[in-house]
C-alpha cells in the first residue's frame, strides 16, 4: 500500500512513521501520471461540471425549445441537445419531448447500471429556473396515455403496442417476459439485434426504463405465442405493479434506486491476505460496481473518471473494536463516519453506497463528485476517530491503496 509519503515529493510536517511529510489532499500534486489512477483527483470533478454545465444549459435551452416548437429535424435538435450535454458528461444518451406546457428532457441509461448515479444526481441539482420549462427525468418513462396506436420505427421497421403480446414468469422480484409479435419475429432471421432492440425500447416505453432495468431479468421473443391468455403493454405495468406491490411513482423514482441496498455475505480468502479479501458480510446499494471490482473489470470506474467521478473505499483496522457486540459498534462506527464526512464535504460532494466489515478491516464504500472535499473530510474525520489509520482505494483492481491518516505513538 503506498503511503503520503511515497506519492508526494514535496513535504509539509515532520512527523514521524508512513505519514512523514503528510500534505492535505487539496494539495496533491496535479500532472503525476503514474499515480492518477490510484489517487484520481480532477482539475475539473463532477460537481465543477455539473454546475457549470447547468449554466451553460440555462443560457443555451432556448435554441433547442424553438427547434422543438419548429418542428425542426430531428438530427439538427440532437446536435444541439449534445451541445448543452456534452461539457458535462463524457458520454451520455438523451431524448426530448413536450407534454403538458413543459418541455421534457428524458436521460437514458440504454441498460447501463453505472450511468443511474451520475444522472439521478445531474438531474436532482437542475436550478429552479431550468425547471419551471423543463422536466428532467432519469430514464425513458412509462407512457400515460393508451399504448395501443404507440409504434417504433427503425430502418423502415414500424411496431406497434397493439401488435405485441406478453407472458411473465415470476422467480421472487423479477420477471422472465416472453413476447410475441409477428413483424419482430421476421426481423429476428435477419436482423435480431434490431429485433430486440425495439422490444426493449417498447417495454421501457410500457414500464419505464428503470423497472425493465431492474424488474425485467429476462427478454424472449417468441416465433410463436403461448398458449396461456396474454397480456398487452398496456396491462403489463398494472401486472407488474401488482406482483411488486408498488406504485407508478415508486418504480420510475431514480433516487430510490439508488438507495437500494443488498446485503451480501463472503466466505474470506485466507490464502489471498489483503484489502478487501477478508470479507465476510457487507452490504451495498452499488452491486454492479462491486461486482465489476471483484472480477478485476474496470470498464465502470473509467467510465466514472473520465466524468471526473472517483469511487472507491476507505479501509481501516478493526482491532480496536471490543468483542461486545463488536458488529453493532463496527457497523455504527462506519455509518457515522459516512455522515460526517457528508456534512464536511458536502452532499452534492458525496454519496455513501455501503460499506463491509472482514476478519481484519473494515470498510466504507462511497462515490465522490468531488474527490478533494472528499478525502479532505475523511482525513479529518479519520484523525478524530481514534483508530490506528484510515486508507483509500479506488473500485479499481491492479493499483495500490493510499495511506491517509496514521496515530500517531
């Protein structure tokens, strides 16, 4: 694990042991290549960009609502959408829209579980004034008017709702849906990505996008129908609203996703000694980010740099926690880090995604929109605690952790 130390080449402090020449991490040296990946601080974080970029979108919207109000082609309105997009993220899938008086801005995740967080909390800092023309929302939304007449055309391909029946099959929350439509069963000898293409767009058209994301666990076109009575798109969100015991709001609100957690269990690796391999029980409302950690994929966490996102854990030793209901104090101690370090660096700073406890360390998880503010708090947070040091790694496999605070004996 490196430590202040190793990283930095200028020193402030003369104190003893791996945090010799300690500086604060606003002070972190910006161009050092090598450790950008271990440490990634931005010129620029995500909460810079989201801001100016909200900005620029306030003083720019009007030239997309009047080709919206035109009627103008439709490739002339994403240029310019992309325009009032594209300071802020590195890639990101949009559509828009009007209904009642307002003008609406619709996010797409296109069934990536990674853009949920950083759209949710582009969307939740929209300024007032976007909102009173705009509505912004994460993911397509379910349609509230009757479906039936509702079609897709892509490439010259044209499917309607009405033409589309459904079947499901249930295992606990989540859904195996097999569908049957003629003009997508002859698309799918030719051209089966189109095929399913438009199937998943027509059930987040019918559920939202959010709900097919989550709910939907599988999708099966069918060459021919079932015997068993079928449901339309339209009485497919009524089913599945029913089977969930959820309302409309519930499963198209992107914060609660957010917030969902699993609890999840390990049996530790005693032959692999090291972070994040002692770990016995956790819990965690960023799964697919763990997931991609675990296998040593780092597709997620580039995606989160290149928008000026750090995500990762802070690390520290559980020794010092008394055998007493030593799991409630454990999990205690982490929650109440989390706030503080929230209160210090901000909510629009960072968000807390759960965290773990192991044979050996514990450990709390977060995603930070600006990573200076956010290791800035945690070292102070850390220092006050009384425990023997606090550490940093990014959800990256292959690089090292970063000491951030050591007692001093």
């Amino acid at each position: 694990m490196k430590n202040w130390k190793n990283i930095f080449q200028k020193s402030k402090g003369s104190g003893e042991g791996p945090l010799r020449g300690f500086v604060g991490a606003a002070e972190w040296m910006k161009g050092n290549v090598e450790d950008d990946k271990v440490l990634p601080l931005f010129q620029k974080p995500f909460r810079t960009r989201v801001q100016e970029g909200w900005e620029h979108f306030l003083k720019e919207e009007g030239k997309l609502r009047q080709l919206m109000d035109s009627k103008a082609d439709s490739q002339v309105m994403m240029e310019q959408l992309t325009a009032l997009l594209d300071p802020i993220f590195d890639k990101v899938s949009a559509e828009v829209g009007a209904h009642g008086g307002k003008y609406d801005l619709v996010l797409t995740l296109e069934g990536d579980w990674q853009r949920l967080f950083p759209l949710t909390y582009f969307q939740k800092q929209a300024p007032k004034e976007v909102l009173e023309r705009w509505n912004i929302f994460v993911g397509r939304q379910a349609q509230a008017q009757d479906m039936s007449e509702y079609g897709i055309n892509m490439g010259g391909d044209s499917v309607y709702a009405k033409d589309i029946r459904a079947w499901t099959r249930w295992t606990e929350q989540e859904a195996k849906v097999s569908i049957y439509c003629e003009k997508l069963v002859l698309l799918l000898k030719d051209r089966e990505g189109a095929a399913y293409w438009i199937a998943y767009a027509m059930l987040d058209y019918a559920l939202g996008e959010l709900a097919e994301m989550k709910y939907i666990g599988e999708l099966e076109i069918l060459e021919a129908p079932c015997e068993e009575p079928a449901l339309t798109l339209e009485e497919l969100l009524p089913h599945i609203m029913d089977k969930l015991s959820m309302g409309r709001d519930e499963l198209s609100d992107p914060q609660r996703y957010c917030q969902l957690y699993t609890a999840y269990r390990m049996e530790p690796d005693k032959n692999a000694p090291g972070l994040h391999r002692d770990i016995f029980v956790g819990s965690s409302c960023f799964v697919p980010m763990l997931n991609e950690f675990w296998n040593g994929e780092n597709r997620m966490i580039d995606a989160f740099h290149k928008d000026g996102i750090a995500a990762g854990y802070f690390c520290y030793p559980l020794a010092g926690f008394s055998e007493e209901n030593k799991g409630e104090r454990i999990l205690d101690f982490r929650e109440n880090a989390a706030a503080q370090i929230e209160s210090l660096a901000g909510s629009d700073g960072f968000v807390y995604t759960g965290g773990a406890a192991g044979a050996d360390y514990g450990y709390l998880d977060f995603i930070a929109w600006d990573f200076k503010a956010v290791l800035d708090a945690a070292v102070s947070v850390f220092e006050k605690s009384g425990i023997e040091w606090a550490a940093f790694h990014s959800f990256r496999q292959g690089v090292e952790g970063v000491m951030l605070c050591e007692k001093k004996l």
